[in-house]
C-alpha cells in the first residue's frame, strides 16, 4: 500500500479544505486527504460496556473518524433512528441508536448511505460519536 502524507500550513490547510468542500481540489489531492488507513492489520473495536459493537481492520478515517465496513456491525445493538443530518461535502447522514442491556445511545452511530462523489470512500461505512458511550480501542 503507499500512503503519502502532506503537511500543510494551517492556513493553506484551511484552504485547501474549503475548496475540497466545494468540490474544487482534485481527486488526487481529495483521496490523499481523506482516505488514510487506520494501519496495516490494526483491528479497531467499539464498545459499549465491554460489549463489542464492531470489529475490523478495514477502516477508513475520515475528519478523524473512524469509519467501520457495514458488516463489521454487530446489528442485535443497533436500532434505527429517525434522525438525519446533512453535510455540504459528504451528503445526508442517516443514524443509530445503540441499546446494550437496557442502556440506550441515542444517534450516536451515523453513515452516509449515498454520499456526495467527495465522499465514496466511506459508502457501506459507519462511524460513532466519541465521548457519548461508545469507547474506541485499537
């Protein structure tokens, strides 16, 4: 795999992501910045109470989260939710809620079911908020 990292200014880097939100940065500058694997054979998981609510070494990071495959998920905690959002570069996010053992996470689990050409790299991917009960170990 090659992975090629640019450091950037803060000010060019703020630009730079101004224009990849309004779709003007090219696709090789756009895959760089947004698809950087998590590690070689890194396994990730997500608990709630020491309960794992997916596993994978296949994820994508993307605006520092980590975005899991969907069969990673471990569908038995997870609970539809009415609730979308929408995000100029990535598109609509539907979301989950987690329920393990009686305790409910409301929306803290999100995807983008058919992202915005920006974001194809997460298509089939889910990620969960941090700091709202779910842990993220690797």
């Amino acid at each position: 795999m090659r992975l090629s990292v640019f450091i950037f200014s803060p000010a060019i880097r703020s630009r730079l992501l101004c224009d990849l939100r309004n779709g003007r940065a090219s696709s090789l500058l756009r895959a760089h910045l947004l698809t950087l694997p998590h590690g070689d054979n890194a396994v990730m998981k997500a608990l709630c109470d020491s309960v794992v609510l997916a596993e994978s070494d296949d994820i994508v990071m993307v605006d520092g989260n980590p975005y899991f495959p969907r069969e990673s998920m471990r569908t038995e905690y997870f609970r539809d939710s009415q609730l979308t959002t929408v995000c100029g570069w990535k598109g609509t996010a539907r979301y989950w809620d987690v329920v393990v053992e009686g305790r409910e996470l409301s929306n803290v689990v999100w995807s983008y079911e058919t992202p915005k050409p920006a974001a194809e790299n997460i298509r089939e991917r889910f990620a969960f908020y941090r700091g709202k009960g779910v842990e993220l170990v690797d």
